[in-house]
C-alpha cells in the first residue's frame, strides 16, 4: 500500500468530496454512499490492474466494474421500486448488462484493456 502513494491521496481527496457534498447540498444519504462506493471501487480497479494481478482476477473485476457495481448501485437507491411493476425492475437490469457487455467490448476492441483468460489445465499441459 505504500508503493503507490498516489492511492492515498485519491482516498484522501475521497473523503474531502463526502464532506464537501454533505455540508454544501441537499443530496440524501444514499445519494453520497452510492458516490463513495463507485469512487473506492474505481480506486481498488485501478490498483489491481496497476499490480498486474491474476487475469481471472482482472476479468472479473471488469465485470464486477460494469454490470455488478451498476446494478448493485441501482439496487441500494431503490430505483426498480419506482418503476412500473416488477417488469421495469427486469428490464432496467438487462438493460444495464447489455450496457454493460457493450462497455466492455468496446473497451476489448479499443485495446485499453487487454483481457486473456488462460485456464490452469491448459498452464500445465504447456
């Protein structure tokens, strides 16, 4: 954690954002937790991809980053609950994961991120 010391300042500058929208608007809680999620969510993605971690780490922290996150996010706001019935709920989910598969192909496609799954039996056959 010390090798990066630009981590502690993003959290440092994290925190300063939390007090600054709860002392000068009129946003809600949730609102503000939500914002601080996804912020140390961005802050933990660009540390693992930084260290180069395990490639079925990295897949999975894209696809947490673009179709849990948002969803779970959605969910702690209570917006399905405002949509009509229980098929609004459905199709804002799969809207944000066709959202979402769309980010990461074109992520894929721009060469931003390059994603290689090796399976381990396939490790040891070599």
């Amino acid at each position: 954690m010390i090798r990066f010391p630009l981590r502690a300042f993003a959290y440092a500058s994290l925190f300063l954002i939390i007090v600054f929208l709860k002392l000068f608007t009129d946003w809600g809680n949730d609102i503000i937790i939500s914002i601080s999620i996804i912020a140390v969510f961005l802050i933990l993605f660009t540390y693992i991809f930084n260290t180069e971690g395990h490639s079925s780490l990295n897949a999975a922290i894209i696809i947490t980053a673009f179709i849990g996150l948002p969803i779970f996010i959605l969910m702690y706001l209570d917006i399905p609950n405002s949509l009509q019935g229980v098929w609004g709920g459905i199709l804002m989910a799969i809207t944000v994961v066709i959202f979402g598969v769309l980010a990461i192909y074109t992520i894929v496609k721009l060469n931003f991120v390059e994603v290689e799954y090796i399976n381990d039996d396939e490790r040891s056959r070599k």
